[in-house]
DNA sequence: CATCCCTTTACGGTTTTCCGTAAGGAAGTC
DNA sequence: GACTTCCTTACGGAAAACCGTAAAGGGATG
C-alpha cells in the first residue's frame, strides 16, 4: 500500500470523506492541498525531503477566486507532475461523466486510475487506490469502460475540437481560415472548414451552429 | 437548534463532511437520501410519523442512473416540499456559482438559505444553519450577496432565457416566430426577435448568435 | 510514371442572418 | 384629442452561412 498521499481538491467537503477511506486502507501520510500550485509546491518539497509522495488523487475542476494561480486545472497539475515526477501514480478524481476528457486522461496524460464522484465514491476510491497499489495496472470503473469502445471519442479528433472550440468563442467561418492560419493549423481553408463542420452537425444531429455548440458543450467536448 | 434534519446529495463523499457539521452543532437526529424521490418519502413518513424533519438540506444537481426519478433535481424536490410542508427550512447547497440560479431560488422557491460548496464549506454550512436556525432570516454568504445587485439577473429576463434556450435548441431565427407563436409566447415577430437577440449579444459581447449562447450557457442561464 | 483514392481547395448560387430605417399601435400626459 | 414615449412590426439591402459541384494536390500501388 502507498505511504505518503496527497489529495488535491477545492471542496473541503471532499477531504473528510477521502481521508476516511485512506485511513482505512492504512496509509500512514495523507496530505492536502485547495490549489493545484500549493499540490505541486508540496509535491516539490516531499522530494527535495527525501520523503516522495507515491500517489497523487486530483480533482479536475478548481474555482477560481481572489487567488492568482500558475495550474488552474487537474489537466494541468497532473502534466507538470508526470512531467517532474514521472514515478508518482495519480488518480483523477472528478464530478464529470464527459467521456472525451475522461478518455483523453489516459491517452494523453498517462494517469492510473479514474473515479467520478457520485453514489458510491467512496467503494471507487477504495478499489482504485487498492488497484493501482497492486496491479500496477489502470483502474477505470466498469460504469466507464464504454469510453473506450464508445465510437463518438474515436470519430472525432483533436481538429474538430479545435474547430468547435473557436466557434463557441465566437469566431465565424468568415474568419476561421485566418485564424487557423495564425494558429498553424491545417487544413484552414474556407471550404474544408465548412465542410467539417457540416460532417459534425450531420453527426451530432444539430439543426445549425449554434445546436452544435450547445451540444458538444453539453457533452463535455469543449 | 434543530431536531431533526434530512441531508440529500448523491454524492456520498458530502455525506460524510455534512454530518460532521451538523454533529457538531448537537442535531440529534440526521438523516440522508441520495434520491430526490427518496428525500420525499423520508419528509412524508416524518410527517405520519408526528416527527417531521425541521431542515432540508439538499444538493441541486442529481446524477441521472438507472434509477427512474419522479424529480430530478434539487429545485423539483423544493418546490414538492414547499407545497407540502410550508413549514419546514430549506438551505440548498450546490457547486454551482450560477447567479441565476441562484437568485430564483430565493425568488421563486423561497429557501432559506444557500451554501456553495467549495474551500470554505464546512464553515459557511455551519454558519447557514445556525441563522436559519436563530434568526429565522434567510441566509446568503457574503461573497454572494453580490447576485441581488447584480444587474445581469435582473436585466435579462425570462423571455430572453426563453429565446436563448430555442436557441440552443437550434430553433433557427427564421423559425422562431412560429416557434413562438405555437407556444403563445409575445412578442413574436422576426423583426422583434432579431432585435432582442441583438440586444443580447451586445449585453453578453458576443460576436454573434453561437457565440452568445455558448457564453450564457457559461453562465448557466440556460 | 500512370493510376487510383482520398483530402483539400476553389467557386457559385441559395438561404439565413444581420442591421438600419421606418411605420404601426398602445399607454400615459397635458 | 394632440403629443410623447416605448414597444412591436415591416421591409430591404449587405454580410455570412450553407450546400453542391468541380478542380487541384498528395500518397500509395503496380
């Protein structure tokens, strides 16, 4: 079982509940962090001490306050930990059901474990940290494992997100070809643009750009 | 202080800190459900039983499962409760930072008090409690105070919300006067709809109709 | 290097949105 | 009743989005 673990999250509430469930696996060292820059600034110091931390649980969503901070996301934590302590296990640990970003998790950020909170969070936190501190393997509850075989995750790449996330911020296709071209992103020209974004109405069944904004907002996509 | 007090939020994690608080304030009885519907049962059976609960403290977004709900959402089990027991306190407890919401709480639902979660919530879930408790006055943390100045709130009204939700539902501007007509709702012209949609987008800065509901859906007027 | 296949680009016409101007209508004031 | 004010509606031209067709480019294959 793990020694010395951290839990980053912005709810208080959350703490309580998850120094409970650590406390009954028997980890003898459990710390805390309410921002992601306070979470690496610890994790920082545990190593300078000698005394890693050897699991990181995360939070993905943190609010914003009067606080300036560096890493304003679990997404962005958890790289700048891989990044410095490629060693250390991490658990993401999230409210969100949004397949796309749950999915990108573990493809892109290499994390060991996920567990959504919700009912039984505390069974899930339970069997996650028990089997990445065994099997050395990924944990993803089986509610989850859909995403992975779920076509809509797979159809769509980073391009249309990319393409979707301009126009919820209000770039027309007008000007998206110069945009992209800034961006260095290609395709960029007008046709191809209004093309894909066709393809995607057509594949999220939305009536005009505007539907498929609110949809993929919806879904968690952007 | 109060006698009995039912918590409802499905995430359990909540439970555990929740209970705490209210341990701590000498609540002798505590009770939990993580169903809308199964918060009503309790409130019902308390009722019969000449022991109803005193404080309903409840969560506003639930979780969909596999579970079929009568209501599914922290607002459709206050306004159950409201109408069956006028009696009783509520102080509803969310993530959500949402003015809107948050102000036709008070507004339309009449709850007691409201407390979001976040880095202090254990403190301010103490502190709504006690008030409700002793002052009989409703109680609103001072960092949201804000929302009853706030123009935005009272600005935009409920017309505009129904005509950015048609938006987001890609009703087209085209098709919006029929739209609107079926629904009885005035006015309903083309002429009037594009001028309030542009009256929005100027609100909001928005660079056009996309990008205007992507931003209130931000907001979470819609 | 010719061919096929697929993606990207170009273009043109139609529809929808956008935006300003102006007319119509209801309520309130003098 | 004339006038002001505010809201609603009507209309028309410009801009943007939409949609189909066709040409150009870029790999892979034989």
């Amino acid at each position: 079982m793990f020694q010395k673990v951290l839990i980053v999250d912005d709810i208080d509430f959350n703490d309580v509940a998850a120094v409970s469930v650590l406390e009954a696996l028997a980890v003898p060292q459990i710390d805390f962090a309410k921002y992601c820059d306070d979470a690496l600034l610890k994790l920082k110091r545990g190593y300078l001490d000698h005394a890693p931390y050897d699991l990181l649980i995360t939070d993905l969503s943190f609010k914003a306050d009067h606080r300036t901070n560096q890493l304003t996301s679990g997404e962005a934590l958890i790289e700048a930990v891989k990044g410095l302590f490629p060693e250390i296990k991490i658990i993401a640990f999230s409210i969100e059901d949004k397949s796309y970003r749950i999915k990108s998790l573990f493809d892109h950020l290499g994390i060991n474990g996920f567990v959504m909170k919700g009912r039984n969070t505390i069974i899930e936190l339970r069997k996650a940290v028990e089997a990445v501190a065994n099997h050395d393997a990924t944990y993803l509850p089986a509610d989850l494992q859909y995403i992975f075989q779920n076509k809509l995750v797979n159809e769509i790449d980073d391009y249309d997100i990319q393409l979707l996330d301009y126009l919820s911020k209000g770039v027309s296709q007008e000007a998206m070809e110069s945009v992209l071209k800034q961006a260095g992103i290609t395709p960029n020209s007008k046709s191809t643009i209004e093309k894909r974004i066709s393809k995607l109405k057509i594949y999220f069944k939305a009536l005009n750009t505007t539907h498929l904004v609110s949809i993929t907002k919806d879904l968690g996509l952007i």
